[in-house]
C-alpha cells in the first residue's frame, strides 16, 4: 500500500471549532426543511400530501445527483483560496436565500394556487444551495489530519455543534411558528424562514472565514481514470460500501421521524409545536454530555463497536413512542419527552461520534490502498447517499398520509384514525427497521483500528 504523501501538522484549536461551528447552519438548515416542509405544502399551501412528498423527494434526487458533480469540481478547482473554500461563500448565500424562499411560497404563488412545476423549482434551488456548501465543507477536515484522536476531536466539535442545531431546526422552528400565529398561519411561516435564513448565512460563513489557513495537502498529479474506472476502484473499498448503506439505513429513519414529528404531535397526540422543545433539549443535551463519554471510550473500542451499541439502542427507544397517549396529562407528556430525548440522546450521540470519524477512516484506507487523493469523491458520494436517505423520508410519510386519507381541509386533530395509524407506522414501523438494516451493515463493516498496539475490529 502506498503511504500518504504528506503528514498534516496538529489543527489548531480555532480551526476545530470554526469548522465545527458550520454544522450549526447545515443541520438547521436540512432539519427545519425537514420538519416543516412536508406540513407547510399540505396544511398551509393545501397540496395532496402524496404530491408534496414526491416533489420534496424528486428535488432532493436531483440534489443527490448534483454531489458527485460537486465533488469532481472542487478536487480539480484552484484558486488563491484553496479547493473548497469559495464553494463555502457560493453555498452560504444561496442557503440563506433559498430558505425563506421555501417557506414564502404562499406570497411568491399569491392569488392562484402553486402550480407544482412552480413549487419544483424552489425546492430544487434550496436543494443545490445545500449541495454547493456541503460536499467542499465536508471534505475540508479529510485534508486536516490523519489522526484518529484528533479527527474524534474534530468530529466532537462537529456532533456538538450538530445538536445545537438540529434543536433549532427540528424543535425550534415549529415552537417558533406556533408562537408566531400558529401551525397552518402562512405569515409565521414566513418570518420564520428569514429568521432562519439568517441564522444560516452567519455560521456557514464561521467556517468559511475560520478555515483560512487550514492545512490542505498539495495537489498531486493524478492519474487519468474514466468515470466507470472511478466508480469500480470505490465500489471495490468494501468498507466504504458497507459503511455507506449504513448511513443510508440511517439517514432513512431520521428523514421519516423527522419530517412525521410535528404530524405526531399534532395528529396523534393533540398538542401544540410547542411541546417539541422538551423532547428537544433532552436529546441535544445528552448527545452533547454523551459525545466526551463516548470520545474516552473510543481511547478503548473501536469506532464499530460504538455504532452497533448506539443503533440497537435507538431501535429500542423508537417503539418507546407506542406508549404516548393523548390522554396523558401535559405533565405526564412532557415527562415522557424528557425520558425518551435522554434515551435516544444517549444512542444517538455514539452513531454521531463514531461514524463520521469511520467515514474519513474508509477515505484514509482508499489512498492507502489505490495511492489516489479523492477527497471529494468520496465525500460527494457520501452526501449522495445521505440525499438517498433523506430522499425516502418525505416519499414515505407523503405516500402513507395520502394512502390514509389525511385530508388539507382538516385541521390536524380532526384527522381520521386512519390517519393517526399512518403517522404511527411512519414514527416507529419504519424507524426501527430502518436501524436494524443499520446494525446489519455494520456488523458486516471489518476495517481494524490500532487500539493500545492491538488491532481490533
């Protein structure tokens, strides 16, 4: 196997966490379209629930096949600011448009109802906005370091920065709208998207700034490979492809439960958006105690060994969801929620942890094995697959609710029991299915680590 050309110095401290800090944008930016979305065309533009989830899903297919793409553009960009980083300014101001535009529609399409072509072409720009800043800003730590310790800190600050935003998106943003006039008022919608859209544009140009200066290694000649030599030489690095139909599995069951939570709140249990906050901070403040719990264990396991823990767990805590009841008390509820957002948290922060620092590992052993440097290859697959995943999500809850006869016209807790089963199956059949497949591929994942001068799988 070939060595790696160059050993990158240790990342300075302001480097971790400027880079990290960009996660904040992203997930808020992916969770409060995943949230809210699927809701917003059905409940407040009035679309057939199964149309609004094929156009959500074929907006981000075509956002799934851009990232390859995107990948090959920024390993062969130069620039006086590097491969990556200009993508990093592009993406930034794209995002921060295109996600109030999202949640504007109602005034873009005002007096005649959206036709789909017209909603097509602003999910799409919020797609590819995505897409422009991610892909360059996940390749940025590959060329960081190669040491596992220090990518585990790298990916930490990551995780952390993650949760904040996720919380933002998933549970702030509806507690938000709800504030704002409520979960089918156009105008809450719509402030909130340009609160959002601020919020976005701001921590996707931390990175953009903090990474000035970070190490890149020098760009070698490569040698000239067809794209079916490309896709053969990764389809051979079988930890690679085991590695991503787990995420694959995963990012499936993140998309259904997030984009079916506000229905379960609303539809199944009764409540308000404003209940989603307590599920919220549980999960993001275990996830935020668990990661340096589980970053001392990685000094002992293997990163395998920490997903296989985290994804049977989260199996096991989404049927958790079968035991709420809208005739619980709120005090009872939202003791549940606390509960299960610790439960889940407690998982969740090992798959966060350790698979990001496996997915770099997999990239590391690609140039070990073939002697090529392609970052952003593997990078741009990896979203490719994560868009799959997410994909699925909005197809699935679209399909099931206009299978079960969920009706616009109504408001959410009038909705037929039918319904109600519907969003049931979506926030607990699937979900757990989903991370079985996880653990499945998992299991299969055999990349040794070197643990305490041992080698472990």
């Amino acid at each position: 196997m070939n060595p790696p050309s160059a050993t990158p110095p240790p990342v300075p401290f302001a480097q971790r966490l400027t880079w990290g800090a960009g996660s904040l944008a992203t997930i808020s930016y992916l969770n409060v379209f995943t949230a809210l979305a699927l809701y917003y065309l059905t409940l407040v533009l009035k679309m057939d629930p199964a149309l609004a989830g094929l156009l959500i899903t074929l907006a981000r297919l075509i956002d799934a096949f851009s990232d390859p793409l995107m990948g090959w553009v920024t390993d062969h960009t130069h620039t006086p600011m590097g491969r990556r980083r200009p993508y990093l300014l592009l993406g930034a101001v794209i995002c921060g448009a295109s996600l109030p535009a999202v949640f504007s529609m109602h005034s873009l399409f005002e007096g005649m109802p959206p036709a789909w072509g017209a909603v097509m072409i602003v999910l799409v720009f919020y797609s590819l906005g995505f897409t422009i800043f991610n892909v360059p800003y996940l390749t940025i730590p590959v060329e960081m370091t190669r040491n596992r310790i220090q990518r585990l800190s790298l990916m930490s600050y990551r995780s952390a920065f993650m949760m904040v935003g996720a919380m933002l998106g998933a549970a702030g943003a509806p507690a938000l709208v709800e504030v704002l006039g409520g979960d089918t008022d156009p105008g809450a919608y719509q402030t909130m998207g340009l609160m959002f859209g601020a919020l976005v544009i701001v921590f996707m140009l931390i990175p953009f700034f903090g990474t000035r200066g970070a190490y890149a290694a020098p760009l070698e000649q490569q040698p000239s490979l067809s794209l079916w030599q490309q896709v053969r030489t990764v389809a051979a690095n079988r930890p690679f492809v085991l590695l991503i139909g787990a995420k694959c599995t995963q990012f499936v069951a993140l998309a259904v439960t997030g984009g079916t939570s506000v229905f379960m709140f609303t539809v199944v249990l009764k409540q308000p958006f404003t209940l989603l906050p307590w599920l919220a901070l549980a999960s993001t403040f275990t996830i935020l105690a668990g990661i340096p719990f589980w970053k001392w264990c990685g000094r002992f396991m293997t990163k395998r060994r920490g997903v296989l823990i985290g994804a049977a767990g989260e199996a096991l805590a989404s049927l958790t969801w079968l035991l709420a009841s809208p005739d619980w008390t709120r005090e009872t509820l939202i003791l549940f929620l606390v509960a299960r957002g610790i439960v889940g948290g407690f998982f969740g922060s090992a798959i966060l942890l350790y698979s990001q620092a496996m997915w770099l590992d997999t990239i590391d052993y690609d140039q070990e094995r073939t002697g090529l440097r392609r970052e952003g290859l593997y990078t741009s697959v990896y979203v490719f697959v994560e868009r799959l995943g997410y994909s699925a999500g909005p197809l699935l809850v679209g399909l099931f609710l206009g299978a079960s006869g969920f009706n616009p016209d109504l408001a959410p807790e009038n909705q037929p029991a039918s319904a109600v089963t519907a969003v049931l199956i979506c926030m607990v059949a699937i979900p757990t299915i989903a991370q079985l497949g996880m653990l499945f591929f998992v299991w299969l994942y055999r990349l040794p680590e070197i643990i305490d001068g041992k080698t472990k799988i």
